[in-house]
C-alpha cells in the first residue's frame, strides 16, 4: 500500500491546512527551491539558502524571542550575538562543509552559534552537554568544537556574547568537506546509534510539509525536547524561530512537571512538543492537567501513545507526530485532536508503502543523505526507499504502530515471536496496561511482563494472555507485574528492552529453578 503526503495539499495528507504564519511558510519554501538536485556523490558549496530566511527573521526584529534561565533575548540579540561568531569563524578560515561539533545546553549561546553555523554553511554535528566533545573529533573528523569549557580544539562559550575563549588550534581534517551536509546527528538508538547526515534540502522540506499544520503565530513555545536531537532540533526549535514565535525553554528538559507548570504561569504558554512520557508526567500533576487542556498546539511522538493516553489527549490540541532521524525528522503527522492507540498520523512530506510484512518505507526529499561512520561520510542514494523497521498498519484514520522489527526473537525450535505486535496487541486489548513486554527466560518459552497503568489496575491473569497470544500461548510459562518506578525506559519513554529482559529472566531462573 503506497500512500502519498505532500508539502502543500491538504487533500492529499487527510490534514486540515492551520498554518496562522503564512509568510514563514512562504519564507521556508522559497529557501528551499534555492537549494539544488540531490545527488549521490559530492556536491560544491551553492547558494545558501538559509541567508535572506535568517536575515529576515532575525535581523533588528524584537521576535522570535528566547525566554531561558528568566532572560529574554529578542531576536535582534540573536542575531548580534550570531554575528560575533561568524566573525570568529572567519577568523579561523573555517570553510563551508568544515565539520564542528556543537556541545551546549539548551541556551541563547546555543541559537547564536546554530545561527552563524548555517550562515557559513558549516557542517554541525550535534553532542549533549554532558559529551566529552574532544573525544567526538577525530571519529567525525570535525576541525574544532564548541563547548561550555576550554579545550585544545575547542571555543568555550559565553552565555551571551560570542566566544569566552578560542582554540589553541584547528585540527587538520583527514577527509575533504561536506559543504551539502548541514547536520549530523545521532538517532536514539541506546545500543546501535549511529550519525545521520541530514542536508539543508532534507530539513527545508520537512519545515515545509509540517510548518503549515502547526498554527504557531503569536505561540507561546514550552520547549523540552533536546535540541541536539532531531525532534527537537527541526520540529520544535526551528519553527518557533521562523514563525517569531516566543520560546520558553525548560531547564530540567521536561523531566520536572512542578517546574513546567512554573514556566506557564510565569510566561504563559500555548505550545507544547513533547515525548508521551512528559505528557503523562504533567497529566498525573495536579496542575498539569490543564495546562496540557488549555495548549493550542504541539506534537506528541518519539514513542507510541497508549490507549489511555489517546483517550486523554482526544479532548486537547495535541497531535501525533512521527517519524525517525534519517526522515530528517517529519514522516507523519495527526490532526489537532486525533488520537488512538498507537496512532502515528498521516504521511505529510513523503511518500509512504507498507511490505507486505508490516513494515513501514519511505521515499522522498526527507530521506537523508546518508551516515557518518568509520570516519567518513557513507552517501546514499536520494531516490531509495528507505526502510524504517517499524510494523505498522493502515488504519481508518492514518497509521498505526505494531512495533519494531528488531524487537522480534525466535525460540530455539527456530519459531518466529512478533514480540512487538503482540506487544502492541496487549497494550489494544487490555487498556489497564501502560506498557508491556514479550521476552524469552529460556530459550524455549515466552514469559511476559505487564507495566499497569496504576497500582490498583487489574491486569490480565495467565489464562486471558494465553488466549490473547493465539498460538503462542502455549508457550508461556510465566508472567509478572511491574509497577511503573521500576519499569525500566530509555530517554524518550520506551521499554529499556534489553535491561528489562535480562533482569526479568534472572528473576524468572530464581523462582523456578527446575523449569526447562
């Protein structure tokens, strides 16, 4: 099944057209048709398109404005702060395509050096905070990197006022530059991350598809997402920029519900992206409640939403968003107010297929350039189909998610476990559930662990999850609640599977020690 999302049909994507910022969407597009053909091999540094769109917006304009640590930086200030270190940049003969490495917190040093980076058409390649920037220069054979402390190949920045001090020298690169590579970031992954090369083109045309939809004028942007990721980065920090939006940003990155409510009632607030597991946090707070009903827009992805969740997020502005780093990020979007288990929304940008075994591709201008691995850019062809390992379905209202391919097992009588359909079925039937999880003890047989939404939840007993897993069920030896503290998640609030399964299977072997 191949299903088509466009940058500019509402039609053709099942979404209504909100855009409120009809000359940002206008801006964005005219930059990206300056920006050439992809191509597989090599391409020369060409006319950068990010300059009359960051000239316009920035330039002695008091919005966009950044709010963080109670400062405001209006986007004049950016915009002069963003210049010190374009200076500074020249100064040191960095070229378009020299590869730097940006490692700061979420701050107005962070937009200022974002800002000159694309204004020299740098390739930035994104680390937290916490990274030990020095170690990431020779594997992305970056020239230098910009941190909060001083380094041999590092600037060391001032909060506000470009560089505090500057690099005792530049590294020589071994591989020539990447002037058609703007980003490189790393997916998610916990055990297999790898560098996404994403181009000016893959993230223009992903601000196109998705900038109309998001109703950002006169916003009000609480920002927790990482900007060093992709979510954060191109659907949440970009947009409110263009659009002149005021951004908020949350010092704790969403982890503390008492604090976001501070900043709404300090600041106001109309806007909010976000992980389910932020939104989950703010709906169990007293006063997060309403601050999640009263948004006026904001994009909820990065992990599957359950069913009670969907059920909550039906009666506000939120939408679903998905999609992966090599999709620059945007592959799919839901209306204001649509939601279901595990709903993914409708393809906006790109073009859509399901295989025949569920999974998800993709093809479009968002597929990225390729990876940066073994100390070099891998390219890849523009025109493949690119596919996701995400088991998905096409339901009435768009797409919904069945689980990863890769969390799939086979017993040792080489029989195949969906873990993650099945997974995703439990969850579907059983809306006591918050998450669950298939994994095997032995080798031989399944067992399953079941995350209730609270602690007085009733959960399914050993009969109901052998009928609810078919065939399978036959299998199952074992089943076992965990509350959700001791649910063990990865950052954006999926199952840490790997640590789940080994510390379930222990437990498994420590109750029943003769079992086969």
């Amino acid at each position: 099944m191949r299903m088509n999302g466009t940058s500019d049909s509402s039609e053709s994507t099942g979404l209504p057209q909100t855009s409120d910022a009809p000359d940002a969407v206008a801006a964005v597009r005219a930059a990206l048709d300056q920006c050439p053909p992809p191509t597989s091999t090599p391409a020369p540094a060409s006319p950068n398109p990010w300059h009359d769109l960051l000239h316009d917006r920035l330039c002695d304009e008091p919005l966009p404005a950044l709010i963080a640590d109670d400062t405001i930086t209006p986007a004049a200030s950016l915009w002069t702060g963003s210049r010190l270190w374009v200076d500074t940049f020249r100064a040191h003969d960095l070229q378009p395509g020299d590869r730097l490495v940006l490692s700061l917190p979420p701050s107005t040093a962070f937009v200022q050096i974002l800002v000159a980076a694309l204004w020299e058409q740098l390739t930035v390649a994104f680390a937290p905070p916490d990274t030990d920037a020095e170690s990431l220069l020779s594997p992305l054979d970056a020239r230098a990197a910009v941190t909060p402390d001083d380094g041999p190949h590092a600037w060391a920045s001032d909060e506000l006022a470009g560089p505090r001090s500057t690099p005792e020298a530049l590294r020589s690169p071994r591989e020539e530059p990447t002037p058609d590579v703007r980003f490189l970031l790393r997916t998610s992954g916990t055990h297999h991350g790898r560098w996404v090369a994403l181009s000016d083109r893959n993230v223009l045309s992903v601000l196109a598809s998705h900038l109309p939809h998001l109703a950002l004028r006169n916003a009000r942007v609480l920002s927790v997402l990482p900007w060093t990721h992709a979510f954060g980065l191109v659907l949440d920090l970009l947009p409110a920029l263009l659009a002149d939006a005021e951004l908020i940003r949350d010092p704790d990155g969403g982890r503390n519900p008492d604090g976001l409510v501070s900043l709404r009632d300090a600041w106001g607030t109309t806007h909010l992206s976000a992980v389910p597991l932020t939104i989950q946090r703010l709906l169990d707070h007293s006063a997060g409640r309403a601050l999640v009903r009263d948004l006026q827009g904001g994009i909820v992805g990065g992990a599957p939403v359950s069913a009670p969740l969907a059920t909550t997020l039906t009666d506000t502005a939120l939408r679903a968003g998905y999609g992966q780093t090599e999709a620059s990020p945007g592959i799919a979007l839901g209306a204001r107010g649509e939601w279901g288990p595990h709903y993914l929304g409708h393809p906006v940008g790109c073009n859509v297929t399901i295989a025949d075994d569920g999974e998800l591709l993709f093809d479009g201008p968002n597929a990225c350039v390729g990876y940066w691995r073994d100390g070099r850019l891998e390219r890849l062809d523009p025109t493949r189909t690119v596919h996701t390992g995400d088991l998905v379905e096409h339901g009435d209202d768009g797409l919904i998610f069945r689980g990863r391919k890769d969390a799939s097992f086979k017993l040792s009588n080489g029989r195949f476990v969906p873990a993650g359909v099945l997974e995703s079925t439990l969850k579907t039937t059983y809306a006591t559930l918050r998450d669950a999880l298939l994994f095997t003890p032995d080798g031989d047989n399944v067992a399953v662990a079941l995350c209730p939404q609270s602690p007085t939840a009733e959960v399914p007993d050993l009969d109901a999850l052998r009928a609810t897993l078919g065939s399978l069920g036959s299998r199952l030896v074992w089943h076992t609640t965990v509350a959700p503290e001791a649910w063990q998640t990865q950052s954006k609030g999926t199952v840490d599977r790997r640590a789940m399964s080994a510390s379930l299977s222990e437990a498994y072997r420590s109750k029943t020690p003769s079992s086969p």
